[in-house]
C-alpha cells in the first residue's frame, strides 16, 4: 500500500465547523480555502494504486460534508510533500510572519482574518500558506 494526498474543494465558502474535521479524523485533514475562497481539505489515506484512492477520496469527501464536491486532486504523498516543501509554489505563496509584515499587522491578526475567511489561505498541517499575489494586493490597497 502507498499513501496518497487528496485534496477535496467543496462548493461552499462557509465557515470550516468542527463536524467535517470530525468526520476526517482518521485521515489527517489540513483544512483551508482556495484562492476564490471555497472550502478544501486535503487528507492522507492509503491505497494499492490511484485508482483506489481516487475512489476512496470520492467516498470520503463524499460523505463528509453536506456541501457537494466541487473538485478533488489526489496525487501520491511523496509528490504532494515535493510540492509543498520547495518548488514554485513555495515562492508564490507566504507564510503567517511573512504576511503579517507585508500588511502591516500582528501575526495574531492574520490568523484571525484566515479563521474569519477573509483572507484567502491553505492550512497545511499546522502552518498556513498564503498566496503571496493575493497579500500582496490586500497591501498595496491599503497603502492608497
């Protein structure tokens, strides 16, 4: 078996509850939104081969939540831990120090605006990643 990463986008911008972390307990979610702000989780869960894991992911996800599915991406775990630890990604996005900086507020302030959904991020794990185009544009209006 191999472990795989799926990443699940519902189509729903509610608040993130307690129940759908509930429900995905045993596969590790890291939740979040997307960069238009609907709901994502990503999870770990085992597989023989990526089919089965694209049919566990949609059976999972499925019944998680009561929004639908409105994407799903599963890729194996080693690919998922590549992307997020360096590539292109890690320089288009920053994190909760960084973004704090760039806004010009408390690093508490930007945690509570990603908590509130009024600032766009991923949780991954623990850490948050923000998309740094996006901070960058919430700045630069502030400054005008």
């Amino acid at each position: 078996m191999t472990d795989f990463n799926a990443r699940i986008e519902y189509a729903t911008r509610r608040v993130i509850d307690d129940e759908l972390i509930e429900a995905l307990a045993g596969y590790h979610p890291a939740t979040g939104r997307t960069d238009t702000g609907w709901v994502e989780v990503c999870i770990t869960l085992p597989a023989d081969d990526l089919t089965q894991a694209i049919i566990r992911a949609l059976a999972v996800g499925g019944h998680a939540h009561t929004a639908p599915l409105l994407g799903l991406e599963v890729i194996p775990t080693a690919e998922f831990d590549a992307r997020v630890q360096g590539g292109d990604d890690a320089a288009q996005t920053v994190g909760v120090a960084e973004a704090a900086g760039l806004l010009g507020v408390t690093a508490s302030a930007v945690r509570q605006r990603l908590g509130a959904a009024t600032l766009p991020g991923d949780r991954i794990g623990r850490d948050w990643r923000l998309p740094r185009a996006a901070i960058e544009r919430i700045a630069a209006a502030r400054a005008s």
